[in-house]
C-alpha cells in the first residue's frame, strides 16, 4: 500500500457525506494513526470540563466531537476513534 487517507466525520452530523473531511495522506498506518489520535484528543480538549466523569466526557464526545478513520485498513490493523476516545477519557478523568 502506498499511503493512508485519514479522513474526519462529524458525530454531531452522523452519516452527512457533506461533514466529512480528509485530513492528510500518510505513508504508514503508524502515522495515520498518530493523527487520528490527535484529532479525538483535540475533540476531547474542547467538549472537556472538570466536572465531568469518564462516562459524560465520553457521551459529550460521542456527540459533539470528529471522529476520524483511515483508509485502507491492511490486514490485522485496526483503529477506532470511540474505542481510543473511551480510553482516554478514563484517562483524563482520573
């Protein structure tokens, strides 16, 4: 594979084509990854406040922050901007 396409939807337009953005082609998954992961921690850096638990801040991301993905997926990788944002959010929340 010669690159991977990072592109970033809008949960708060769930499923509009229209919201959707490509970010950046990168020359390794490993990259890729790198800037999704800094998409959903700048989406969670705007929607966080210190009076949310893990739970909320996640729901609040679910709802409001981007979720990117990355194409093509190579066999045996995967990544999920909800399952990596429900992390950090325990994470954060700590």
């Amino acid at each position: 594979m010669d690159s991977f396409t990072v592109y970033v939807a809008d949960n708060f337009h769930y499923m509009d084509a229209e919201a959707t953005y490509q970010l950046g082609e990168f020359a390794t998954w490993d990259e890729a990854v790198v800037e999704a992961e800094r998409v959903v921690e700048a989406s969670l850096q705007e929607v966080y406040r210190p009076d949310l638990d893990a739970e909320a801040l996640y729901h609040q991301y679910t709802l409001f922050g981007e979720d990117p993905y990355i194409i093509p997926r190579p066999e045996g990788k995967h990544f999920s901007a909800w399952e990596y944002a429900k992390r950090r959010c325990q994470e954060l929340t700590r």
